[in-house]
C-alpha cells in the first residue's frame, strides 16, 4: 500500500470529501483545506507529500498558493479547475505544476493522477538517488541539486526534470511534444513555447561550462543533451 499525506484544496465541500473517500481509499491520509490561506497553513504544518489545489479559491486563489509554495518547496501540485484556456494550462506550467486536471473529472482518474506523480518524482517509496553526471555538471534529481563545477546553482523544479531526463538520454532527440508529456507529465494542448523558455533558462546556466557536452537545439524537431565521444 502506498503510504503519503495528500492536501486537497477546494471550497468545494462535496468535491473534497468525495477525493478523501477515493485517496483514503487507496492508503493515503488526507488532510483539506477549503481556502488559500488555511491552504498555506496546512502545508506548513502537515508537510504534505502531494497537494490537489484548485485555482478558484477564496482569500488566496490558486495561482498565489501555488507561487508561494514554489518560493520554498518542490512539493508535488495537481491543479484542480473548472476553466480549460490554454492560458490556463502555459501559467500552470510556468509556475511549476506538475499535473493539471479540468473539471469535471473522474474520482479514479485523479487517483491514477496522484499515483503517477508520486511514482515519476520517486516519492511511492523508491529510496534510489536519481544523479547523472557529466564534466563540471552533477544533476541530482533526488534533492533537486544541479552543481556545476562543484558549485550549486539555483534551479526551478521544472528546469531541473528537464535537464535530468534529456541529461539521462544522452544525444536522444525529443520533440516539444514529447518533453511536455514526459517532463510535466501529461496530454498539453497549445502552446508548446514553454519548453523553449525552459530550455532557454537552463542553457544561461550553462552555456560554454564544458566542450564535452552542450544542451542542443534540433531544428525542426526538438532538444537534445549531446555528448562527445
């Protein structure tokens, strides 16, 4: 049985007790919050393990819970909503969501949702160090480290899984598609510019670091980490 501590954040009464009956369900303990501040104040003392969080929200909306959370913790969020813009889904992932599900959803698919995330950022109980490392570049993905020569850089989350899985598979393309899908790790509709804002942010940070390796762009296709023989 999976063991974790879930937040679920809605003002929604029904909507939160019918996601505690499905994650309890599943092993989970789940803790609610039923507006942004008392969202804010949970996370501080229950220290989570995944927070559901819905954008519309009283006192605090989403965006601003969300903004908050990121300026101390990579703590995994599933964006909850009943809007489905595009601008909806580029600020969720720009502000370092790791899920985004629409209104009205099933139960079982958030539950399968939760699972994944859990299970992509090795919180389900997997203790493996996830590192890769390279001349001058160490990519630890278990404490959200990048260090490049020796020396720590500050990273967003999202940077960090990005860097991690094209640093993993070196000199493999991807297109932007499929670094949406397998980065932020789910179906995006729109606008794929966020990849090349990210892509972008990573190589100020490491531009010109070492000749063995470099961050490349494919033409036409996508991203990759190259290394030279």
């Amino acid at each position: 049985m999976p063991v974790g501590k879930i937040l679920v954040v809605d003002d929604d009464q029904n909507i939160c007790e019918l996601l505690r009956l499905y994650i309890e369900k599943e092993g989970y303990q789940v803790v609610i919050a039923n507006d942004g501040r008392k969202a804010l104040e949970a996370f501080e003392t229950e220290a989570p393990d995944l927070i559901m969080l819905d954008i519309m929200l009283p006192e605090l909306d989403g965006w601003q819970v969300c903004r908050e959370i990121r300026k101390k913790s990579q703590c995994p969020i599933i964006m909850l909503t009943a809007k489905g813009e595009v601008f909806d889904k580029v600020l969720g992932l720009e502000l370092g969501a790791d899920d985004y599900v629409v209104k009205p959803f099933e139960a079982k698919e958030v539950v399968a949702r939760i699972k994944a995330v859990l299970r992509r950022l090795g919180k389900n109980g997997d203790e493996t160090v996830k590192e890769v490392k390279y001349d001058k570049l160490s990519i630890n993905l278990t404490n959200y480290e990048l260090r490049v020569n020796g020396v720590q850089i500050d990273t967003p989350p999202k940077e960090m899984e990005l860097i991690y899985h094209l640093a993993s598979n070196p000199n493999r393309v991807f297109t932007r598609d499929q670094l949406l899908d397998e980065v932020w790790g789910f179906d995006y509709y729109g606008d794929s510019r966020t990849v090349d804002v990210h892509v972008k942010r990573l190589r100020e940070k490491l531009e010109g670091v070492s000749e063995k390796w470099a961050l490349k762009t494919v033409w036409g296709v996508g991203y990759k980490f190259e290394v030279k023989e």
